[in-house]
C-alpha cells in the first residue's frame, strides 16, 4: 500500500493540493488514460510490479491513481503509474482515480514527490527526484525535508550520491550495494579509488559496517602515501603520526567529505572541504547540532 504522507508532502510543497489523498475519488476508464511525460520514474522493479498486479487481480486497486483532464473524457496520468500498469496488465477496464486541475510543472511536482514517499523507491531514483525539485522548481533541501517529513540530513546525503562514479551509481541502482555501502565509499578520495573499493565491496559481498572499515583504511593507505609524496617538511611529522591520520579518517567518514589535519608543535588547523552552499549547510548542522 501506498504510504498516507504523500498528502502532507503535497500539501507543504505544492499549495492547493494538500488534499490529495483525502478525497473521494471517481473511476475512469482505464484505456482513457495516457502516461504522464513528466514521471520521473527510471527503474522499476518487475518482482514487485508482478505481485501488485496479482494482488490487483484479486483484491482491486485499493488506493486511487491521481489524473488531471485532458478534455473529452480523456485524462493524464498525475501519480499512480504502478497502479495503472498494474490495472492495464490484470486486464481491468476502470480504475479509482481523483481528478486534479493542475499545471505542468505542479503535475511534474507531484509525480516527483509520489516517488521519493515510496518506501521501495531506489536511492538514486530519490537522489534525481531531490535534484529536480531543487534544480527546476528552486527548492531548498529544509523545504523538501520539511514537507516530506525527513531530516534535511537524510536529503542532503541522498543526493550526495550522484557525486558517485557512473559505474558504482550502476552498481548501486541495480541493488548490488545499498545506500549504506554507497556512503561508506563516498568516504573515499578520487573516482579510481572509489569504484575499485566498490568493486571489492560487491566482490567479497561486504556488510555496510565491514565497508565502512574498508574505506577509512583505504583513506589511510591513500594519505600516508599522498604525505609521502607531497607534503612540506613542517607538516609531515604531525601527518604522519598514526594517531592524527585516524583522526582524520574518523572525520571524514562523520561530515562525507575530504578532512585534513594540520599539526605542528601545540598548534595547527582543521580544514573540512564543501562543494556547495547546501553542503557547507550540511556540515554546518552536523557541527552545531542543528
């Protein structure tokens, strides 16, 4: 079924259709109604789409489909395209549906918003979903948590993971590592580095909390060789020290981003990297506690 919040999230973001789920809805033929173009829906899982259509078969659609009117008893799909699918394939005829006016960007809007309130929905399917709403409509990360009910952190992060190589994205998108595992190699500095540490993670079947170690002792690996080779004589005994490179791998893994120790005698600096106003926000929290 369906999660009820998709009301809550509609109503905070997209004023005028906070009622959504609420109302009562009508049945429309189901061959009257198109696709929507604007669903941002990219992957689909056949498993889970079979067993809601032998369920549909059985029981019906339980929850109506949301549409809007496209003139002579024809209508676009808004939200729903599970259900619609699942009703076309059970062979159905007609099927629940609430009938909204709604714009193209508001149809867009929800279609966007159903998804991420999917409790299957894929995390890089979210990840996109969050980008669009920030990207095409201007939202902030405070106004998409606030409005779907989640912690501005956990939105943040999400979309942290289109930083992600395409191949470990693949990899992730195909279920083969989890949400988890992707923020574990986040962790790590570099493109190469990150999809040869995914490759093991995926090759040894690695547990999130064993991928996580993996990752704090390849950035380890990776400082001590790059202080090696790089760093000036001032800072390379305070770097070096096995103590401030675990300090920095702890960092690292707690803010999502590079971190850097400068000691030198009883002074020296902590330098935490950000690559955008919402990403410094998010660090920011994390530091206050906010």
């Amino acid at each position: 079924m369906e999660k009820k919040a998709l009301g809550r999230g509609l109503g905070a973001l997209i004023p005028g259709v906070e009622k959504v789920e609420q109302q009562q809805g009508t049945e429309v033929e189901v061959a009257r109604v198109s696709f929507n173009p604007y669903q941002p829906r990219i992957s689909m899982n056949d498993e889970k789409l079979q067993d809601l259509i032998n369920s549909v078969r059985v029981h019906g659609v339980l929850q109506p489909i949301v549409v809007r009117s496209k003139g002579d008893g024809d209508y676009e799909l808004v939200a729903g395209e599970r259900r619609l699918r699942a009703a076309m394939a059970a062979g159905l005829s007609r099927i629940p549906a609430v009938i909204r006016e709604l714009t193209n960007e508001q149809s867009l809007q929800v279609a966007l918003i159903e998804n991420i309130q999917r409790e299957d929905i894929n995390p890089l399917d979210a990840a996109i979903a969050y980008k669009r709403l920030a990207d095409e409509f201007g939202m902030s990360q405070e106004d998409m948590a606030f409005g779907l009910g989640k912690s501005r952190s956990t939105v943040a992060n999400t979309m942290r993971l289109l930083n992600l190589p395409q191949e470990v994205r693949d990899h992730l998108k195909q279920g083969r590592i989890s949400e988890g595992h992707a923020r574990a190699i986040l962790s790590v500095d570099g493109e190469g580095n990150q999809i040869e540490c995914c490759r093991r993670i995926v090759g040894a079947g690695l547990s999130v909390r064993d991928s996580e170690k993996l990752a704090r002792d390849w950035s380890k690996e990776q400082s001590s060789r790059s202080i090696r080779q790089n760093v000036s004589r001032e800072t390379t005994p305070a770097l070096e020290d096995p103590n401030i490179l675990d300090i920095e791998a702890r960092l690292r893994q707690v803010f999502g981003t590079k971190v850097r120790l400068v000691k030198n005698k009883d002074r020296g600096r902590l330098e935490i990297e950000f690559y955008t106003e919402d990403d410094l926000d998010r660090i920011l929290m994390l530091l206050t506690g906010g």
